[in-house]
C-alpha cells in the first residue's frame, strides 16, 4: 500500500489504514515524544494526543512536502501545549564561571546518540524544549517565542545556556573517563 494510499485510507477512518500508519509512524514519533516529556509515560501520552488529531486533521494534509514531516510537526505542537498545560518555566541557572573551558571536539566522538540524548533530557525543562526546537526540529528563534508565547532573546538566552550546560556535562564525562 502506497503512502497516499494509506492516508486516503485513513481519511476514510479505516481503522486498518489508521493501524498501519501508527506502526509505521509511531517508532519514529515516539523517538520526538521522549524529547519533550520527563519520562516513558508523559511521552506516550503526548504520543496518543498527538496521533488523535493526526486522523483527525489528516483530510487537511495537502500532498505536498514531506507527510513524516506533516505529522512531526502536529506531535512537536502537541508537546508544546502539554508543556503549557504543565506551566513550563524558563529558568535561569547560575553559571559556574565566565570562562568556560573549550571542549576538545574529539569528546563529542565517543558519545553514542543514545548518550547525547540522555545528556540533553538532563537539561531544565525550558532550556530542552528551545534546545530540542531549535537544534533538533530546526524552528527559527522567532518562530519558537510564537510557539512558547516567549521573547525571541528569551530562546536565544536558553539556547546559549543549554549548549554551555550541555558541553560542560560532556567535559565532566570527559574527565571521569580519563
């Protein structure tokens, strides 16, 4: 069964077409699920909300671009009005020193993507979300304050924040393995 197959089917509300597309979609939505939520059962919450207004709003996809693409962003958005729900903050962390020492790129090498991502779900909540939104989903600075409800200097701040926190776990994972 094609792609436009499957949606057309789904459309329809084929509950067998509705199967097949979570199974082929839910590993990879999951995966973005995980990004935004504090644990497994957050995530799958996300997940579930986020695939009910897919085949709810799946007669509005166009059939131009990317339907992987079309659907990420539904879930990305639904993990965003999850965290508003929550009252997400934007918190500012002291910060252990102005100069923060340069980390060898050769550290970033050794860290698997599974490690990464722990490192990553270990930052505040506030720096993650921009983190994972910027670098991760590709929004534009502008384009997450809209999402947040936040000034684009207030992403720019978490963003740097994050990378500085990020690199400084990564130096400590460095040091540890030394």
């Amino acid at each position: 069964m094609t792609e436009t197959d499957l949606i057309k089917g789904c459309i329809k509300q084929d509950a067998n077409c509705q199967r097949m597309l979570f199974e082929q979609f839910g590993g990879k939505m999951m995966s973005v699920c995980l990004r935004y939520a504090n644990d497994a059962m957050e995530a799958e919450d996300i997940m579930q909300d986020g695939f009910i207004k897919v085949f709810q709003y799946i007669h509005q996809f166009k059939f131009e671009g990317s339907f992987e693409g079309w659907i990420r962003r539904i879930i990305v958005n639904t993990a965003i009005r999850h965290l508003e729900k929550k009252k997400l903050h934007f918190k500012e962390i002291e910060e252990n020193g102005a100069n923060t020492p340069q980390l060898d790129p050769y550290a970033y090498a050794h860290l698997g993507q599974e490690d990464l991502m722990k490192l990553i779900n270990q930052l505040p909540e506030g720096y993650r979300v921009v983190f994972n939104l910027n670098v991760i989903e590709g929004y534009s600075h502008d384009e997450i304050a809209e999402m947040l409800n936040i000034q684009p200097g207030t992403s720019r701040s978490q963003l740097v924040k994050a990378r500085k926190m990020l690199q400084q776990q990564i130096i400590q994972l460095q040091k540890i393995a030394v």
